[in-house]
C-alpha cells in the first residue's frame, strides 16, 4: 500500500471515530434532557400524590366527623319515634276514655232529666 492511501485511510478511520464520538455526546446530551424531564415529571406526580394523600386524609376526617352526627341524629330519631309512638298510644287511649265519659254523661244526664221529670 501507498503511504497517501494508509495516509487516507487514517484520516478516514480518525473522521469516523470522531463522528462516532459527537453522535455519542449528542445522544447522551440527550439523554441527559430526558432524564432531567422525567425527573421533573417524577417530581411533579409526588408532589401531586402526597398532596391527593393530604386530601384524602381530610375528606376522611370529614366523613368521620358526619358519619358520627349521622349516627347520633339517627339515635335522636329513634328516641323520637319511640316518644311519638308513645304519645300516640296515650292519645288513643285519652279518646277512648273521652268517648266513654262522653257516654257517661249523656247516660247520667238523660237519667237527671228522667229524674227532674219525675219531680214536676
């Protein structure tokens, strides 16, 4: 071989490596963007995540706090079911015992009216 053609050959193999090594650098510039991207997205979502966590634990405590004051406005109602069930019931019997004494006095009136007519 002729020295101008090992000459070429090295220039040649020297070109290629040295856009081999740009392609290189530039691919891991790249790389370098995209994991900085991803770390930024990676971020974001954790910051986004425990802020979701924070509202889930205040929804929770919430939903607590009604849960109870559902429970104790269900006990009052039930306590208020039994008082008007109660009431009711008395309020029956009260008519009943109206009825009866209304019956008591008409029986005892027509018996004075008799007993007045007796007298004239």
């Amino acid at each position: 071989m002729s020295t101008a053609t090992i000459i070429i050959i090295i220039v040649a193999a020297i070109i290629v490596i040295a856009l081999i090594a740009a392609l290189l650098r530039r691919r891991a510039a790249e790389q370098e963007i995209e994991r900085h991207r991803l770390a930024g997205e990676a971020s974001a979502h954790r910051d986004q995540a425990e802020s979701n966590v924070s509202r889930a634990r205040d929804l929770g405590s919430e939903a607590e706090v009604h849960r109870s004051q559902a429970e104790q406005h269900a006990a009052r109602a039930d306590e208020h079911a039994t008082a008007a069930a109660e009431h009711a019931e008395k309020a029956a019997k009260l008519e009943k015992g109206t009825q009866t004494a209304g019956k008591a006095a008409a029986f005892h009136d027509e018996q004075a009216a008799e007993r007045e007519r007796k007298l004239d």
